[in-house]
C-alpha cells in the first residue's frame, strides 16, 4: 500500500497531536522531524527530539516512539531536496 506524502509541517503537526493524547505528554510543546536520506530505510523520516515541559520527558520520549512507529507505517515526508 502507497504512503501518503506530508509537507514537513503537516507531519509535525500530526506527530505533535498524536503524542499529545498519551498519559503525561499534554505539555509537548514540539517536535523535530528529521528526513532520512537512506533509500533502504522503511520510511524516509524520524522523531529527532521533542519538546517538553518539566517532569514529562520519560513520557514524552516513549510516546514518540510509539507515534513515529505507527505514522512511519501511513505517512512518508514530501521530500523538500
């Protein structure tokens, strides 16, 4: 099945409301979305650091795990190179 292409925007802004809705991540402020150059890879993105406020990062961290895995599987970067 084709994945559907994001601007890089469009992606942040889904990554960021998916992380939003696990436990201790309401705070998360912003990602960063680094494209991967790699044509082997799976996906040609990933959640590089997201950020938080005081006492969520464990959290935040582990729902960004969670989120890039089930968006890697839906959606690739419009690549902008």
């Amino acid at each position: 099945m084709a994945k559907t292409l994001l601007s890089l925007d469009e992606l942040k802004a889904r990554a960021v409301q998916a992380i939003k809705q696990h436990d201790g991540c309401e705070e998360v402020s912003d990602i960063t979305i680094c494209e991967i150059l790699d044509v082997s890879t799976h996906c040609n993105w990933r959640i590089g650091a997201v950020g938080v406020g005081p006492g969520c990062a464990h959290a935040a961290t582990r729902a960004a795990v969670d989120v890039e895995s089930e968006l890697q599987n839906e959606f690739d970067l419009l690549s902008v190179l």
